[in-house]
C-alpha cells in the first residue's frame, strides 16, 4: 500500500491507495486524513457493520487497492490546511 504526503504553503497533499494511513496531529488532537481501502471499510461505509464488528472481523486483512496486483491503480487524494505547528505521520 502507499501514502504519499507533501506539505506546502499551508496546504498537505495525500495521495493514497490500500489500507496505509495518514494522520494530522495538531493542537486540538489527532485526526485520520484517509480511508482505507479494505472490505471491512466498505462494509462500514455501507453500514452493514459496525465499528466494533469491524475490529475482529475475519476479513479485516483484505484490501480493495495495492500496488502490483494491476498495472494501474486508482488512488485517493486529498488536499488539506495544513497548520506551522502540525505533524503529519
């Protein structure tokens, strides 16, 4: 899977495909920027789960989107403010 981040002029950039993730840690707490790309978030989108069936579901291992499988991908991005004080992990 990949996250793949630039910071510039105030702004994160997030390019991102399977179940990899990306985090702003900022003043006011930590906050996930991406979604992953697995069955079990798209059983949660739909609502067809929940949250804590989500977390010991025996499918929780199987990602929608990697590189390699396909010769191309779609990936997810993002764009963000972006704060002086922020850390992007």
């Amino acid at each position: 899977t990949l996250v793949a981040v630039i910071v510039t002029r105030g702004k994160v950039h997030i390019v991102h495909a399977g179940d990899s993730r990306a985090y702003q840690i900022s003043g006011s707490g930590v906050r996930q920027l991406t979604m992953d790309h697995s069955m079990v978030q798209e059983m949660l989108n739909r609502g067809d789960i929940t949250e804590e069936e989500a977390q010991y579901h025996p499918h929780k291992n199987i990602i929608t989107r990697a590189l390699g499988v396909q010769e191309m991908i779609n990936t997810d991005y993002t764009e963000l403010p972006f704060g002086q004080e922020d850390t992007i992990l």
